[in-house]
C-alpha cells in the first residue's frame, strides 16, 4: 500500500486538523443523537404518561361527580321517603320524578336517573319516555352485583341502555343499592352517564397517525376501544391476555401507578381509575417515533456537515495563515541567491512569522551594509593604491636630473640649467596638478614634454621626439602620468643605448570608441621571451610590482609600464589598458587604450 | 488534498445516515385522494354513516387520501352514471364504487378501466371482470344465514316445514338477488316450503302491503325480508295485525326501529351487516392495490345473526349500535 506523505506544511496541518475534527464531530454527533433520541424518546413517554394520568384522573373525576349525584340522590329526604313509605303515594311519585327531572336537565352528561324499589315500583327521571316494557333491569350483571353489596356504587361498563322504547343510548351507569328498613332486599339507584363523554375524553388521547387508546374494565373486556368492531371481527388485535395481567399489577400498586410494555414497535402504557377499577391504555407507536428519529438523525447529519465544512475551511485557511508568510519570506529568501538584498518588509502572519521577517530584515541589512563597506573599503583602498603608484616616481630619475642641474651651475650653463630647471618644475606642476587623477590631454602631454626635455638634455642627441596630437583631443581627459612611464621605458630600453639616433613618437588618436595613446620608438626593441615576459608582468598583482620595485631600488624592466597598465585598469576597468608590440631591432610600441572622456567628466 | 478529504466526508456521513436508518414502511405518495363513487352520502345515522367511520379510520391508520362523492339518496342510477364520468376525469389513482345498478354500472368501469383507473367496488357489485375486488357482505351467505334461523324457529315452532314468504327489496340489484339465492338454498336444504318472493322495489309501503297479503294466507308460518326496508314493512304489518305468534319473521339490517321490533319479538331475528369493517377493508384493500399488494378478488366482510338474546352481548353492541344515542 502506498503511503501518503505529508510533505509540507500545510498537508499536515489539513489532515491532521480535519481527521481530529471529523473524529470529534462524528463522535459528538452520535452521542448527542443517542441523547436526543433517548431524550425524544423519553419525552414521548413522558407526554404519554402525563396524558394518560390526566386521562385517568378525568375519568375518576368525572366518576366521582356522577357519584356524588348519585349519593345526593340516594340521601334526598324525598327518595327517603318515597322508599320508606310502603305504598307512596302518586303526588310524592310525581315529586320524586320531578326532583330527577331538575337533576336530569341540570347536567346533561347524565341521560337517565331511576330508582326501584324492591317491590319494583320504579320512578325514571324524564317522565315523557315510557320504559320499554320488555325490559328488564335485574338482567344486567352490574344490578346483582350492587344488589349484593349494599351501599357500595358499582359502576357498569360501557353498554347500549334499553329500558327506554325505542332509545338506545350508550351509557355507564352507577348504581347503588339503597337498604330499606323492613325489607329483605333493598332498593336500586341507577345513575346513567352518556358514555359519549368518557369517549371524548379518550379521543383526545389520540395522538399521532398511530397512537390511541382504549380503556378495559377490571374483567379486561373492553369499555372503550376506537375501532371496537375491527378488533371483535378480528382484523385489529390487541394482547389482551398480556394486557389483562396487568390490572391486578395496578390494582395492587398505588393510585397513579402507571406500568408499560412495549411489544414489537407498540409501546403500551397502562393507568388504573380506581375509582372505576378501569384501566387506561395507551398505545403508540415506536415505528412513529422512529421517523421522528430518523427525520432528526438527517438533521444531524446535515448540522454535522456544516459544521465540519466550516471548520474544514477555517483550518485549511488556518494552514494557509502559518504557510502563506513561511512560503513568502521563503521566496525573499531566494532572491539573496541571486544576490540581491530584498528585504521581507511587514509580512502578514503570526507574531512569531512577523518576528521572523523582522530578524530576517535585520540580518539582511547588516549583511548588505557589512557588502556595501566592504565594497567602500576596497574602492578606497584602490585609491590609495593609486596615488600610491602616482607617488612612485622614480627618484633615480631627480637625482640624476639634480645631478645634471649642479652639473651645468658649475660649468656655467644657465641657460640649459634654467632650461632644465624650469622644466623640472612644470614636471612637479603637472605631476601635482592639485590631487586630481584626470587632466587633459594636453596637459598630459605637457608633462611628458618637459621629461623628455630633461632627458633630451641628459641623453645629448641620443634622440629625438615627434608629437602627433590633434587638437581635437587635447581637451580628453586622461589617466595623469600615463604617457611618462611608457616614454622612460621608450628611452631606457630603447632608444638610449642606440648607436644611431633614436625616435620617440607619440601620437593620441580617436578610435571611435576609445582613445589611443601610443608611444612608439625605433630602438633595439624585445625579442619575444622578453616581449611575453613583460605582457604577462603586465596583469601580475600590483602588490608584487610594489614589493618588486620598492622606491629605492632600482626599476626593472617595465616596472613603469606595468605600473601604468594597472592604474587605468584600476580606474577604468579591465577593457582597458595597455599593450605591447615589439620585435627586436625594429622597436617598441606601446598603446594605452583609454575611454573617451571630455573635459567635464571628473571623478 | 482539500477535495478529497472533502468528497471522503460526504460519503462517510451518507453512509452514517444510511446505517442508522432505521427500516420502516415508505409512506404512500399519491396525488389525487382515491375516490369514493357512493350508492347514496350519508344520511345522519345510517349504514353509509358507518361505512364511512370505517373509511376514515383505514384513511387515517393508512394514510390514504379519500374524497367521498355520489347522488344524495339511492336509486339515483343517472346521477350516479354523471358522477362516475366527472370522476374518471379527474384522474384519481383508484376508485372504489358502490355501484346502485349490477348492470348499467359496467360500460362505465370498462371506460375506467381503459383509463388505467383501478376499481374495487363496495357493498354492490358490478356486473364486470373489471374490479380488483369486491368488498362487501357475502350476500349469499348472509341469506343462508337468514334462510337456516327461519328453519331453526320454524323448527322450534313445531312446523319445521311451514311455508316461507321471500320479501325482497328488488329483482335486479345484486344484494336482492344473492341473499334471495342464500335464503332459498337454505330453507330448501332445511326442508322448508318457499311460498315464492314479492319484490317491493324497496318502498315499506309495498313490503307492508305484501306482508298484508301474506298474512291472509293462514299457510305462511314464516316470512323473510331481504333488506332494511322490507323488514320494516313486514314488522309493521305483522305487529298490526298481531301475527307474531303465528308468523317467524327473519329480517335484514340493524335499524333501531328492527331492533325494537327485535326486542318485541315481532322479528325474531335480524342478519346484519357489518359496515364499519366493509368500509375499513375497502380503503385498505385499496391503500394495499396502491402499495403494489396483492389483494383477493372478493374481500367477505361478514355477516351476523342477531337475536333478541344476543343483541345485548357486549361483542355486538357496537355494531348494533353505532351511535352514542339512537333516538327513533
């Protein structure tokens, strides 16, 4: 298997962020969906248990208050009278009938009201409806059982009453026996209650598309049920047998018990009347709740998924906050390769980033002021280096000169020693020039005039000189003693140990591009190995031409030329220079190429 | 690297909702709301009533839309044939008919049936292979069920061969016809004589004056009606003429007046139907067709014999008694 690899940063950042959060989301998500579904669930039974105990408490209210009539009834000095009276007469019937006629019409929850006495004379509450005479009251299982227990009110379950003709009402009916002095059996007060009210009642616990409830009598049968007939046809079943081991449970537990059972996706709960001995069930359906879950848990996971993508995307812009300033002052970084100074400036990012780039800045300054010294240093020293070469005249050269001025005082030439003098001294002049490193052409040439005046006196008709400058070009601005060293060299390897007479020629002309000072002679001039051993004296280090030729010793073969070579490469840059052409017997020329430079160019 | 880690939590969520999904029946979807061809809406407390309360019971439990329609009272053929023909237009996903004529319903159902409108008829049927099914009384047995009692009282009357008078409500409509076939299967296999049948094309009047009729005969020791109707009719003119000793009578239906005759004992028994549980079955029957179910092609939804001893039991009062309160 192919390992993925996290190479930079920001890879690592991403995944590392998005598996943690995706771990803590999904985790989250499933424990608070357990929650809510515990909670949802809960609360479901929650609601169904407080619907359930309202619905049974309801029931025995409203029991209690049919009851209360019932024993009102039962007490009333009338009904007293009318039982304890062996042969009542009509007048109290009618009274009597009256009296559950008022009571009749002041709740109409309560469809009929009748009492029998043992001898079965019987007055019925709403004397517009005969009783059926094909009725019979002691029938009904509910009568024997209040007949035998005295006193007590037993309720009947739901059923259609049909002592009236041709009326067939549901009702519950509370009866109660009534004990009548002088009598073996005692007398019946029958209280129906319209059981429309008690399936109002239940209706409202109807909830959802699958909930509803239904109530059981305390043999289990059923009292009220929504779809009675589908469930006595069998097309709906309830577990009854299960159902029923329930009602002694309750019975036996305190009132508001409530006990539950769920069977396949059918939750059941169950609550005691005990008033009525009825026991409540409520049915819903689990299979509901689950859509309710279901519809909650694609909820979650589109809440979940918001809010990783948000937190995917806060990470990956989080990555990118940490690597965008890395990968920037990383690129400023590069471009010192290329060896130029950038410096990172503000870089938006972390402080830790921020603190990075300012170092880094700091660090890149000092380099660049530690290169720009450096670089001060080595233009100054190269000055020094050129004045100091400047300075290097050779003092033979004065001593012999001083030499041949004492010479001619003494034999009384003044008129060369004037001539040399003066000589001497524009040579200082021009040699000085007030420190600057440039003069003109012509002034160049002046200086190499008054040389070669001296040396003409000195080396008496050893040679002879031609200038060839054109005054177009005496304005050029040239590298000061630069032809001197080259005409010395002219004289002292060339032209003075010549035994016929020598020529020194000098010429300045303009190449187009540079300007080309040669100093040519006839004299003996250099074989080759003298030739290249000079050209490659020419590049040597000048520092070696010092230690060479210090000032007091003698110069050696083109210490002067080389000399000149270096200083206009110093000033001007390696294009320039000098070079050399010679051949022995037939002379030297040397050529100093120069820029073109006009008279404002200073340096 | 973003995307792909994206696309992977896309599918690891939809796959969490797949795996937790819990299984559970797909909801029906559906439009139109099926429609309801009636015989005749309901009157307040009558069979069609509760026809309907089971209707809107499966409705609820199902969840299947229903929209009830027909001609306010029965025997109203033309109007229904004009319903029926709007309501093929209006493109419902089933239609369940009670159809009031056997015969004159059928090109109709033929026309639903080329527009691809499933059919399950109720209560009447039609005379067509067309319908998926036909949910109703098996009328036929509901007779048997009427014509064996009458052997039985005749029985218990000493006579058990007597003479058996047939009031049916009408020749061509098919409850008259099949429990008219029931009931002389049974009384023929029971030994019983069958005087013959008088149609009262379902007006009491008629049913009385035939009853009138019968009773002159001092041969007739039993009579049968075959409908609500005709039973009220004999009822009527046997308490007048006070023959209730001398007569059996056998009727059909749970009208409160047929269960005070019950009670007098001038019937002494009644076959009810049971319509809560026809119109349950039919919306379901219908919600099963919709849902890709097979469903039988007849669907019995019973019958039951009351007497004046059972009527009371606590299994049949509902069925007796639909309603909290039945005033006459």
């Amino acid at each position: 298997m192919k390992r993925i690899r996290l190479r930079t940063l920001e890879d690592r950042f991403y995944v590392t962020f998005t598996l943690l959060f995706f771990i803590s989301i999904v985790t989250m998500q499933i424990v608070s969906f357990r929650i809510s579904i515990q909670t949802v669930s809960n609360n479901n039974a929650e609601n169904n248990q407080i619907l359930l105990s309202q619905l049974v408490s309801q029931i025995n209210a409203y029991l209690g208050s049919i009851e209360n009539l019932s024993r009102t009834l039962a007490q009333d000095p009338y009904s007293q009278e009318y039982l304890n009276t062996p042969d009542p007469s009509p007048e109290l019937s009618r009274q009597l009938q009256e009296r559950f006629s008022l009571a009749l019409q002041a709740r109409d929850d309560v469809s009929g009201i009748l009492l029998a006495r043992p001898d079965g004379n019987l007055i019925y509450g709403d004397p517009t409806t005969p009783l059926a005479p094909w009725a019979n009251l002691y029938s009904r299982t509910w009568i024997q059982e209040a007949l035998a227990n005295p006193g007590r009110t037993v309720i009947s379950p739901s059923y259609v009453q049909n002592l009236v003709e041709n009326r067939y009402a549901w009702v519950v009916s509370l009866v109660q026996a009534v004990e009548v002095p002088n009598q073996d059996s005692p007398a019946l007060l029958m209280v129906d209650m319209r059981f429309t009210r008690i399936q109002e009642l239940s209706m409202a616990l109807v909830n959802g598309e699958q909930g509803y409830p239904f109530i059981l009598d305390q043999e289990g049968n059923y009292v009220f049920h929504p779809t009675l007939q589908l469930v006595y046809s069998g097309i709906k079943t309830e577990p009854l047998d299960k159902l029923r081991t329930f009602i002694p449970v309750l019975a036996s537990k305190p009132p508001g018990s409530l006990e539950s059972w769920v069977s396949g996706d059918q939750r059941y709960l169950l609550g005691r009347s005990n008033f009525s001995g009825w026991t409540v069930v409520s049915v819903s359906s689990e299979e509901e709740l689950m859509a309710d879950w279901q519809v909650a848990q694609v909820i979650f996971a589109l809440i979940g998924l918001v809010v990783f993508l948000i937190i995917g995307w806060i990470s990956n812009y989080l990555a990118q906050s940490i690597t965008r300033p890395v990968h920037r002052l990383q690129e400023v970084m590069r471009s010192v390769e290329t060896g130029e100074f950038t410096r990172a400036g503000v870089i938006e990012g972390t402080d830790e980033i921020r603190e990075l780039a300012r170092e880094y800045d700091l660090m890149v300054t000092r380099i660049s002021e530690l290169v720009t010294a450096n670089a001060r240093e080595q233009e100054l020293k190269r000055k020094s280096d050129l004045k100091a070469l400047q300075a290097q005249i050779n003092p033979h050269f004065l001593y012999n000169t001083l030499d041949s001025i004492i010479w001619m005082g003494e034999m009384g030439q003044n008129i060369d020693l004037v001539k040399m003098t003066s000589a001497l001294a524009r040579l200082f002049r021009i040699s000085i020039s007030k420190g600057k490193e440039l003069i003109a052409l012509k002034d160049e040439v002046g200086h190499v005039v008054s040389y070669l005046t001296i040396q003409e006196m000195r080396y008496k008709k050893k040679f002879t000189y031609e200038l060839d400058i054109p005054p177009s070009l005496e304005r050029c601005q040239v590298l000061k003693i630069t032809l001197q060293p080259l005409v010395e060299n002219a004289i002292y390897h060339g032209v003075r140990d010549l035994d016929r007479p020598g020529t020194i020629h000098i010429s300045a002309r303009n190449d187009g591009e540079s300007l080309i000072l040669e100093v040519k002679d006839n004299g003996q001039g250099m074989n080759p190995d003298e030739l290249r051993a000079l050209g490659e004296n020419l590049d040597q280090p000048l520092e070696e031409v010092w230690e060479e030729a210090p000032y007091g010793g003698s110069p050696s073969s083109g210490t002067g030329v080389r000399n000149v070579h270096q200083r206009i490469r110093l000033y001007f840059g390696e294009t320039y220079g000098l070079t050399l052409e010679s051949s022995e017997g037939d002379g030297t020329c040397m050529r100093a190429t120069l820029p073109l430079l006009g008279m404002e160019e200073e340096l | 690297m973003g995307f792909i880690s994206l696309l992977a939590t896309l599918v690891l969520f939809w796959t969490l909702t797949i795996v937790i999904r819990p299984e559970r029946e797909e909801v029906l979807n559906i439009g139109n709301p099926v429609i309801v061809v009636m015989k005749a809406l309901a009157q307040p407390m009558d069979f069609w009533t509760v026809v309907g309360q089971g209707m809107e019971e499966a409705s609820r439990e199902f969840g299947v839309p229903i929209l009830l329609t027909g001609p306010n009272r029965e025997k109203e053929i033309d109007l229904q044939l004009r319903i029926f023909d709007s309501v093929l237009n209006q493109d419902p996903p089933l239609i369940i008919l009670v159809a009031s004529d056997y015969f004159r319903l059928e090109e109709p159902v033929g026309l639903a049936n080329q527009k691809g409108i499933p059919i399950i008829t109720m209560d009447s049927d039609v005379n067509s292979d067309v319908p998926l099914t036909f949910v109703g009384t098996d009328n036929v047995e509901a007779g048997k069920r009427g014509g064996y009692h009458m052997a039985e009282l005749l029985a218990a009357r000493g006579n058990p061969h007597g003479r058996v008078g047939i009031v049916s409500h009408n020749q061509e409509t098919a409850t008259g016809i099949d429990r008219e076939t029931g009931v002389r299967t049974a009384l023929a296999e029971e030994g019983v004589e069958i005087a013959g049948t008088w149609f009262a094309e379902v007006d009491q009047e008629r049913a009385y004056q035939i009853t009138l009729d019968l009773l002159a005969d001092p041969s007739i020791t039993g009579i049968i009606a075959l409908n609500e109707v005709t039973t009220l009719g004999i009822a009527q003119a046997i308490r007048e003429q006070n023959a209730q000793d001398r007569i059996s009578a056998v009727g059909f239906d749970n009208a409160p007046q047929i269960l005070t005759y019950l009670e007098q004992e001038i019937l002494q028994a009644t076959v009810v139907q049971q319509p809560y549980n026809m119109g349950y079955l039919a919306v379901r029957a219908a919600y099963y067709h919709l849902r890709g179910k097979e469903i039988p092609n007849q669907i019995n939804t019973g019958s039951i014999l009351i007497t004046r001893e059972n009527m009371f039991e606590r299994e049949y009062q509902e069925l007796l008694f639909p309603f909290a309160e039945m005033d006459e």
